[in-house]
C-alpha cells in the first residue's frame, strides 16, 4: 500500500467541512422553511417522492457505481460521490432555493423546501458529479470538496439564465446538468493535470478490472433503468391544474418517459454494434458509458412530440458518436491538450449534451406552440443555441478559475500528489 | 487470457445489429405513434408507470447480475442480458403492439405505444431472458442475437393465443413468460450444446465463484423484492371503471401483490431447509435461484383469492420442488440427454411455471366467477391445460427450430465455440 | 477451505425450520385472511405499496449487504439475512397481527393482511437484521433461527406498549426498531460470545477487504436513499379523511421525508470529518455505518415541525457520535466487558436510537399538540423517556434470555464454534 498522508486530511479536509457545515447550519436556520404544509404537503408527497427517490439512486447509486471501474479507486469513487453528492445537495437547498424564491421569481423572504427544489438540488449534485467523474483520481479529497462546492452558485446562476430568462426547454436537463457538469469539470481537471505526469490514458491505474467492471456495470444499469424519471421528474401537471391544463402540459411527463426510454433503447443497440465495429470485440467502457448517451441526448427535447421513430433514432446516433468519442476523439484531445478526462464525461455527458441542445431546437421547428416556451420553433431554435453558448461559457470559465484556485493558488496547502498516488486511493484510505 | 475472434464480431454481429436496427427504426417511424395523449396519459403514468420501472429493474438488474455467477462469464452476463432486453424490447413494441391492437382486438392502422404496452415488452424481454439462461456461455453474441430476435414473434403469437384466444388466467405471467421462455431456451440449448463437448455441470468453468456469487445475489434479491410488482403489475383497475368495477377487478392488484409476496416468503424458508437437507450444507445455487420459485409458480394465480395460507403454502412447495430440481433432475438431465442448462432454468421457471399452471386451474374449481375469465371453474382449468400444452408446443418446435438454424445451418458463419471458449466471455471482450 | 459441519445443518436447522413453518402455515389458514377487499383494497395499494417496496430494499439489500464486508462471511451475511427476514416476516404477520387485531384494539377474530400490516411485519424483520448485525459470524445458523425467532414476540408486545400503550412519538421506529433490536441483538451476544475466544475487534477475520467493503457501500448507500421512505411509510393521510385531517396529519409524511432527508445528508457530512479528524483517513467502517445514524435519530422526531435548520443539525450530531462510538466505545466494550458487535450495531443503531428518543421529546417540547400523541410536549417527553427505558429493558432482558438458551442449553445440540470458524462461512456453505 501506499504511505498515507495523514495530517493531510486532518489539517486540511476536515476543518474545510466543520466550516461549511457550520455556516450551511446556520442559514438553514436563518433562511429556510418547510413549503407551506397545510395546503399541500401530502400531493406534493404523491406527485413528485417518487420522482424524487428515483433520481437519488441515480445520484448515489448510478454515478457511485460507475466509477468503482478502476481497481485502485473503488473506495474514492463511491464515498466521495456519497460525500460530495451530500454536500452539494445540502448547499444547493440554499443556493437554487435564494435564487429561485428570493432573488428571482416570487422574491420571498425565507426559502422554501418543496418536493420539486428536492429534486432540483438532486440534480445539481448530478451535476457535480458529471464533473467530478473528469477529475477523479486527480484531486485530492480537499480539491474535489472545493472544486464541487464553487459549481454550486455557478449552477444556480446558469439554471436561472437557462430556464427562467431564456426560457429553453431542457426538462431533463442535457444543458443545465450534463453540458453545465461536463465542461466544468473538464475544464477543471484542464487545470489540475497541468502539473500531473501520467494523468492520462497512458497511466496503468486508469482502466478497469474484471470485478470492478461488473461494480460499474450496476451503476450504469440503474442509470439506464431510472433515467426516464429523471428526464419526466418535474413534468407532471400539478392536481389543481389537471382540468386546466393543455395538451401539451398533460402529456410532458408521458412523452418525457417514452422519449427517453426509447432514445436509451436505441443507444444499447447502436453501441454494441459501433464497438464491435471499431475495436473487433466489446469495450466495457463503451458499454458502461456510451448507452447512456441516448439519456443525456433527450433531455432537453424529451417533452416534444418527437415521434417513437425520431426518439428512437436520436438514441441510435448518441450511442454512436459517444462510442465513436471513446474511441477517438478522448485518446485525441489526451495526447494533444492533455484533457485528462477519467470517466469520459465527454464522451458520455458533453458531447451527447451538444447533440441533445441541437435535436430539442431543431425539433422545435415542427411542434405546436404549446409544447414550445417561446411562440415559434425558430426562436426556440435560437434560444437553444444561446442557452447552450452561455452555459458552454460559465462553465468552462468556471472550472478554469476553480481548477485554478484549488491546484496553483492551492489555500489549504494539498501537496501536490505524486505519481504512484494518481488513481489510487490508497494515500485516504 | 483467450485469443480474440476479432474479425467474427465485426462481420457477424455488428452487421445483424445494423440491419435490425435499420428495419426497427423505419418500421417505428412507418407504423407506430404515440398513445392519444390528450386523454390520458398522465393517468397512465401515474397508473402504470412505477410498476413498469419495478419490472425493469428485474429484467436488467434482476436477471442481468443473476447471471454473473460464472467466474469468467460475468462480463457477458451482464451485457449481453443488457443488449438482447434491449433488442427484444424494441422488436416486442412492433412484433406484440401489432398483434394486439393491429392483427386482433382494435384493428388500428398504427401501433399506439402506451404504458400497458411497455410493460408486456419488458415481459417479453424478461421471457428471453429466461431462455438467455438456458444456452449462457454456449452461444456466440451473435447466436444469441438471432436465437432472442426469433424469439419475439413467436411469444407474441402465443401470448395472443393464451391471454386472448383461450382466456387463461395469467396475469404475472406463468404461462406466456416463464413456462415459454424456459422451454424455448432449453430446447434451443439442446440443439445448439450437441456439437459441444463439456458443455453442462462437468464443465469447470460452469460454475460459481465467492465473489461472483454474490454479485449473482444483487440480481436475486432484486427479483425477490419487485416479483409482486411484476405479477400485479397490470391488475390494477383503470381510473375511469373505479366506480362500475367488480369486487374481483377492484382486488385484483392487492391480491397479485399478497399472493406473490406470501408464496415467496414460504419458498425462502423450504429452500434453506430443503437444501441443507438435500445436501448437508448451503448451496448458493438454491439460494440465487429457488427461493424465486414462488414467484414463478405464482404468476397464473396470484389474482384468485388463495387465501393467505395457500399462497404461503404454494410458495413452500415451489421452493421445495425447484431445489429438488437443481439437485437431482438437472445433473440427470445432463448426463442422460445431454440438456445444458447453465443457469437452471428448467428447475427455476420451467418446473415451476407447470406446478404455477396447474396451481391456476385447481384453485379455479373454488372461485367465484368474477373472478374468473370463463364461466365455471372447470371451464377455467380445462384452458389453463390447454394454454400450458400450446406454450409449450410452440416453445419447444420454435427454440429446436431457431437453435437448429443458429448452430448447424449458422448463417452468420461463426466458428464453433472450441472447448476453452465455453462458459468464457474473453474471445469477446 | 474448513471442514463442513455436514451433519448439523441436517439435524439442528432443517428440522427446526421445518417445524416452524409447518406450525405458520397451519396458523395462516386458521387465522389470516385477506382485508376487506371489496372496499379498498386497491386504495391501499396506491397509499402504500410504493413505501412497502422500499422498506423491503432496506431490509434485504440493504442490510444484506451493509454486512458484506467480512472477506468470509459474505455468503452467510447476505444469504442468512434473506433467509431470517423471511422467516421473521411471516412469523410477525401472526404475532403482530394478533397482537394488533386479535388481543387488543380491534379484537377481531380473524387476523386481516392489508398493506400497512405488511411494512410493520418489515420493520419487524429489520429489527431482527440489527440484532443480527451484532451476532453475525459468531453463530450457528440454527442458533441465529432461533435467537430471531423469539425476537418476533418481543417485538410485538413492545410494540404495543410504546405505540399503543405510552402513545410515544416513533413514526420512524427508532425506538421499536432500533432502540429494541439493538440492545437484543448486543445482550444475546454477549451472552453467545462468552465462550468464544477472539470473537470480538482482535480477529483478523472480522475486518473488511477492498472488494467486500464496495458490496458493503450497495447496503449503504440503498439505505441512505430508502431512508425517508421508511420513517415515512406509515405517515400518510388516508384519503377518506384527507378533508377531515388536521394539518398535523397532512404534513406528517412531507416532514417524515425532508427532516429524514435532511438529518442523513448532515449525517454524511459530520462522518466524513469526524472519520478524518480521529483517524487522520477516512475509514470505509464509519462512511458505511455511521452516515446512516441520521436516519436511526430522526425515526421518533420526524413527524415533528423541527425546522429545516433542527434536521440538519440532528443528523450532524448523530453522524459524530456514532463515529466517536465506532472509534473509542467500542474497543472499549470489546476490552472491557467482551461486548462482540460484528457490525458495529450499538454505534450505528443503538446510541443513535437513544438520542433519537431523546430529541423527540425534546423536540415535543415547543411543538403544537396538534402534532403530539399526549396534550402537552412535557407528557411526550416523560412517555418517550418511559418507551426507550421499557423498550431497553425488554430487549437486554428478552435478548440475554435467548442467548443463554441457544448457547449454553442449546436444545439443538450445536457443537461449540471453533476458533477458525468464527467469521467464516465455510463450514455451512
């Protein structure tokens, strides 16, 4: 085993969590208030817990499990995404909750915790941990803890700027999730690896083991499985509104779960067979990551009336070109930029994110307005496109100056880690 | 490790793939399109959508890792259960949604995709699964590929013959999902294993690893925990009829969810005790496998009111007969004809299924008629008969038929799996 | 390998498991039929089929595995754990449904399965899955059957007397659950361990190993995310009285779900920084136990209105004490007073439960009585004080009882465990 590093933690680590927790524990009590429980608390309950419990398997047991894949990394993968998908959650309740209730929209005093700022904070640790899936094995628990923490406010501003002032469709998130998560997180490992020999591909620790593959394996199926509630989460119509509403509103949710299961669907297929084509046998990689493209890619257009055909042939192209980006494009941009990128998020999250801001504007051009935010397809189209340059923008900005800070500026004085301590967990552990 | 085939999978498999997926995606865009959405599909979501997800979790989760046991064949457990669910999913919307809504019953134009649609496809996709158990580690991908795509149609056939032709009770399926899909995979495994030396229990490869085993015992658990969402999973009573339902009808959810539940409950307990007995010591193999024996045999049933000490008692039968199964049919089967049966699914669902049928038809003769779907009792067991005897007509000359034509005409010109090859995943990963 | 105890399983276990189902199953006919189904037993079924279904993945994949940690007792964890939750399931529907139906309350003849039956019989079975957790690996199966099988009276009269009798505060069952399994399953260890030698922290073989402590993080992390639901299961407002209820009761699911939430994501935070700040690294024993103490403490309160604020800052509280429990308290019973506690039970369940117990009364205090089971917040308190004393004396009293009778009068003639046996599976699988 490797020597630990133990003051490190003690010294470094922990205090930073003692002060975050201490001033989050503070403004919850300052700042926070249960959603008003008299008038709807139960159907809040009945509308959105299970929604809300699917995306968490997602969140702790999806992306926990895919990346147990490297043999000396299993214990940092799923305990610090545990840990850092609960800090994020716990710091995303008042960061969305300020900017949804008090700076913006219903300019509230206190925030409110409802079901649906639930599932927003769920997903803005999904977010962090699309991230984290670049950087892992590279940072040290101190690194990831700051540099996940920063993605917060950056997330709560952009979901802002995307949803409520642009007015995109992204219901399940391919822009403000995974396009948000993604670049941040390359960006930030951009940063961090800058100093590291052997960040990359060429590092023997950096690749799978047989058990290790199948521990993976469960996270990538249980993403597959639940990813039609994340895509459909908040697309329900609530029950006062159900005679109300329109056509469009009262079918979000179905078409948001078809759409979605067929795109994943298509993706499996269209996966095993690119990756026997390009390698001559099945890639565990490809088939742990690249057939969850067809998820990431109908996020933002899952509740257009896309038609089963369209839903399933976006699934077919998404498990393509993210094979094709494990296969190509990855060992690319490692030898040219040395973008070290450990889990392939770009493969699996940004670049099927791209694809999926393009088919949700481009399918806008053929939909009823009422199944649009803006009045024709043509300014949704344009909307799309800005939504997805402006997060594009934050968020490498973002993790630039977060990588940045946390590797050069370096506040709570991590040595830098040593070779033999990259991808190996052993130095915490 | 074993030498790759690397050109057989760039000529065989991934062209197959190609050209299926080419005809789904044409077919789905020729032929199919969204339930009526303005209706009701929010309140097939809420009505449907949570047990669908249940069921997937036991198609993907459930038998994928049940399969993972074998030391050197946990890669292609998981996978290819993966691929092939998702392949026979796909093909099931066209193959069942036309034979219900388009050849019979509605005689639309266009196949409505809706929930319930979903669910008999995730049924189907569990159905090949079961057959996928039969013939694991003996069969290239790209046998597999073709021996589950010839699969659907004919499920589709048998399942319009059983559930609409002669009226048998079959609500968790029994009959049209696990007495068809054992018998379908063990005849095909009986052609395609008579080329094979070693290929049943002498072979040391076809056999369980600590480790392995319980990554094997994710995917039982899972089954157990979710088998009373898969029986009752469409017994509900539609919101519209909630007023004019019978008793029966109103019921029949609870009933399938109890039923199931109690004959499980009583097959983990005659396990245990059947297999300390049979063998002095635990064996995981009952463990993994029996211990679901409940649910299986509870399937045709589960909507009759059993009363709670029959379901506990059927389950304690069930338990007891498929360990029994595992350890003195299957090794004579083996030696006697030569019947591989890697993961004992002749013991798990096709014994079991023929003691559910059975179970169906008896406890009809003391049933109400409400809740029944012929007229008296006898009626009702004369066709549970009769639909077992057809699903196994057709589950047997289909899986001789497609394992002959896999194996010795092999279109697709693999080489014969040479001795090492058997129950290893590494000529393809 | 070790040597089996081949005739043991035979003479001790089967027969014992034999008898007792024989004896359930004649009891289930004689006293068990359905609920009322033709009035609402599908309405049960959308209250609480959802909440049923994950308690059940807490209970069987999530202590399964949560106890997988020991490199030889992975079979025996899970497949005991699945074996005995079982039994002790079937064996509560007699005894808690006698005792809830039959002797008190409603004193009907007949005991009536309905839905909210079933997830106590769970809960039942989850505090045998505690009291296991401080046996494990130091006792024969049969003798874990039996210490179990005595725990379900127990369970059923305390039960009782805390909800029925003091009307305590424990929606979540941190007193009936963990308070009372706990110090069960601890009392009937200490009276097994005394004659084992290294049954406690100084045998090597009861620690984890890499691949062990990643099963391990599957219970984990299904029980963190479970969690809500389970403290939540039983809170919601039947729908004939959702226009009658008091605000209390239709805002006690809502805060059993987001004080529970909250407390667990405050548990993540202080077991990560405690773990580092005691032992310089992060230990996979506190990050697989510890993180969950946010649920145990917040089982009795969560019904309460403690603000956002107070959840989150229980569930920081409970993470760090059962993470100094872990570290100091424990070596401490092990050194002093030979208290065995394979997993860890007292920290992870026992002194959360106590705190638990405590903060909901104290809790009670500054609530209106709208939310409260007595008139005054002072009352609750004396009563909750009166639940944990009487719920702790029961369970060391019950628990040391049915230790000395499995080990030292040992009706079943079970052979002293050897030394190498202890934390081994081998000599049973």
């Amino acid at each position: 085993g490797l020597p630990p590093r133990e003051p490190q933690l003690r010294t470094g680590f922990a205090p930073s969590v003692i002060a975050i927790a201490a001033v989050i524990v503070g403004l919850f009590f300052g700042l926070t208030q249960y959603t008003e429980l008299a008038e709807n608390a139960q159907e809040q309950v009945e509308r959105y817990y299970k929604y809300f419990i699917d995306v968490q398997v997602m969140i702790f047991i999806g992306f926990g499990f895919l990346m147990t894949f490297m043999r000396r990394y299993s214990y940092g993968a799923v305990s610090l995404n545990y840990f850092a998908s609960a800090l994020m959650f716990l710091e995303a309740i008042l960061m969305i909750g300020a900017t949804q209730q008090v700076f913006w929209n219903y300019h509230r005093t206190k925030i409110q915790i409802d079901m649906a700022l639930l599932i927003d904070c769920a997903f803005c640790a999904g977010s962090g941990m699309i991230a984290f899936g670049a950087i892992i094995g590279k940072a040290t628990p101190t690194q990831v803890l700051w540099l996940l923490f920063w993605q917060v406010p950056l997330y709560a501003l952009n979901q802002q700027l995307v949803i409520h002032t642009f007015k995109a469709l992204d219901m399940g998130g391919t822009i403000v999730i995974h396009l948000f998560g993604a670049y941040y997180g390359l960006a930030a490992s951009l940063m961090i690896s800058r100093k590291q020999p052997l960040h990359g591909l060429d590092n023997p620790k950096n690749s799978g083991a047989y058990l290790n593959d199948i521990f993976s394996m469960i996270g990538t199926i249980f993403l597959f499985i639940y990813w039609p509630s994340f895509n459909g989460a908040l697309a329900s119509v609530a029950y006062a509104n159900q005679t109300s509403a329109t056509y469009a509103e009262k079918s979000a949710q179905f078409l948001a779960i078809v759409n979605t299961l067929l795109s994943l669907l298509g993706a499996v297929l269209s996966v095993f067979a690119t990756s026997a084509l390009v390698g001559g046998r099945f890639n565990m990689v490809h088939i742990q990551n690249s057939t969850l493209a067809g998820g990431v890619a109908m996020g933002a257009a899952c509740t257009l009336r896309l038609t089963p055909g369209g839903a399933l042939a976006v699934g077919l192209g998404a498990g393509a070109i993210s094979t094709l980006g494990f296969q190509y494009l990855m060992p690319f941009l490692d030898r040219t930029i040395g973008l070290g990128d450990t889990c392939g998020v770009h493969n699996l999250h940004g670049i099927p994110a791209i694809v999926g801001t393009l088919v949700a504007g481009l399918a806008a051009l053929g939909q009823h307005s009422d199944y649009l935010e803006h009045d024709t397809g043509r300014q949704q189209l344009g909307y799309q496109v800005l939504a997805g340059v402006v997060t594009m923008g934050i968020a490498i900005a973002g993790g630039l100056l977060g990588g940045f800070v946390v590797s050069w500026f370096n506040p709570c004085r991590d040595e830098t880690m040593a070779l033999p301590e990259l991808f190996d967990d052993g130095p915490w552990w």
